[in-house]
C-alpha cells in the first residue's frame, strides 16, 4: 500500500491515522518543537530575519531532516517569520528587527515522513503591554481550542472556543487563513477554522491529526497579500500575533505533537 495512503477517509475526507503512527507525528513535532526552543536568543533587534531561517536550515539539517516549506509550492525557506502587521507567511529577509518588534517564526519538518508543523511568538528587545496581551490572549485562545479536542466533538466547538475568547478580550480572529489536517502530508482535509458555532461541521474522531494555527489582530480581521504573492499583512496595518500547535484526537482526548520538550512554548519567554 502507498504509505501515504494509510488509513481510512471519513465521510468529510478526513484521514484516521493508526495507533502506532502517533510515535512518527511525536517525532517530527518534536524536533519542530526543539528548534523554536532554540529560536530565543537569535531574535534581537539588529537581526535579520534571513539569519534566523539559516539557522532554521542548518538545525533541520543536522538532525538529518528534511525543511516541509523548502521547494512548497516555490517557497524557497525553512522558516515563515512573520513582524508586527505580518499575519502570516512572512518571508525571511535582509531587514533588521527593531526593539519591540514582535514575530512569528513558524516551522515545519519531516521525519521519516511524518510532519511537524508549529510556530510561536518572540520579541526583538522590550515587549510593549499592548503586544504582551495580544501575545498571552492568541496563545491561551490555542490552549483553549486544543481543550476541545476530544472524539465527539466538532471542529466548531474548536473554532467557537477560540473565537469567542478572542473576541471577549476585544481582539479579533482572522478568517483568511486556517489550520489544517496533516501527517504523511502537509496540508489535508479538513480546513480547521478558528470561528464557528458549537456542534457544528465534522465530528471530530480517534486518529484525526490536524493543526490549530489562530491568528489574531488587535484591530480588525481583514487581511490582504503583498505583491510577493505570500506576505498576508492587517489591512488596518494593526498588529498580529499567533501561536500554531500539531495535535492528534485520542480515545480520550487529545495529544500535542509539538509540545516545547524545554517547556518554553508559552510566552514568558523562559
Ligand atoms: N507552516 C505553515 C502552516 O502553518 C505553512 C507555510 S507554507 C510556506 O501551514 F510555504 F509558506 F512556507
Ligand atoms: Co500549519
Ligand atoms: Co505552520
């Protein structure tokens, strides 16, 4: 059988993975995890963003991996490191971060064929409050959506969790962009949405793995994509902020792929 074709398809197109294939998902999240953890002191201001994706390369290199982004769809880095008014994508390059430059660095490996795609939130030097909280609220809206994961459950209660934190805390959600299954491939059914209504769209079952990726603005939702055909900017130029996390439905509940193994996933920044 074509081992990307494992498994069984639900109704929605969603795969079932086996029991044995969540120790590949670990290994892949893993090392993704691991290199974020490393990400820390490159991101200061004087840097550039080109710097950090070449460490990215080489880390992903030397544990004998292989970078998901490189070659995608002409993509051409190892890294997304998305600045301030960046929502997503933002491509690597020569400008120098700023002191209070806030930026996503998102990364996605594969292990013996297995994918691990996580991202997190850094600071160039002093952290404004009104970052801190855009910051704090995007990474406990993922923690929240990652609560409602479990068999059972729909991909709208996920997408309801997060969206009505997001906009209890008078921040708002992107609707432009979404999480997404993954596995043997980087992008699968079903589209995770970070909005939604509770009990509805698929339901969710054992063996599903997927990404929950919000991005919130602290001005309005809209986006748009720059003339380089990747860069998704606020229309309202406010600032943006996300955390991504791979996770996989259990009989019970729900396994993090892409936990920090040195806990430094949540932004205290430690
Ligand atoms: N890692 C991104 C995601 O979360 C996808 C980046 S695709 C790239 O799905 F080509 F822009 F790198
Ligand atoms: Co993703
Ligand atoms: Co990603």
């Amino acid at each position: 059988m074509n081992e990307n074709l494992r498994g069984r398809l639900t109704r929605d197109g969603i795969r079932i993975y086996e029991p044995e294939d969540f120790a590949g998902m670990h290994k892949a999240g893993a090392l993704a995890a691991s290199i974020l953890d490393r990400m820390a002191e490159l991101v200061f201001p004087g840097q550039t963003t080109e710097a950090i994706d070449a460490r990215i390369t080489q880390m992903v290199e030397e544990a004998g991996a292989t970078s998901a982004t490189i070659g995608y769809k002409g993509y051409q880095h190892a890294s997304c490191i998305s600045v301030n008014h960046v929502v997503c994508h933002g491509i690597p390059g020569p400008k120098m971060l700023k002191d209070g430059d806030i930026l996503n660095i998102d990364v996605t490996v594969i292990v013996d064929g297995w994918y691990g795609d996580t991202s997190r939130m850094y600071v160039a030097g002093t952290l404004s409050r009104k970052a801190e909280r855009l910051i704090e609220v995007t990474h406990d809206a993922l923690m929240k959506g990652i609560e409602m994961v479990r068999p059972g459950n729909t991909f709208g209660d996920i997408g309801h969790a997060i969206q009505s934190y997001v906009e209890s805390q008078r921040m708002s959600v992107v609707r432009d962009f979404c999480g997404h299954g993954l596995g043997r491939v980087f992008h699968a059914p079903p589209n995770v949405l970070h909005y939604g209504r509770p009990g509805t769209g698929a339901v969710l079952e054992e063996g599903m793995f997927f990404t929950i990726e919000p991005m919130v603005n602290l001005g309005r939702p809209e986006t748009k994509t720059l003339a380089d055909d990747w860069t998704a900017v606020t229309r309202d130029k406010s600032l943006s902020a996300q955390f991504e996390h791979s996770v996989g439905v259990t009989a019970d509940g729900v396994d993090i792929f892409t936990l920090s193994p040195a806990g430094r996933f949540h932004p205290t920044y430690g």
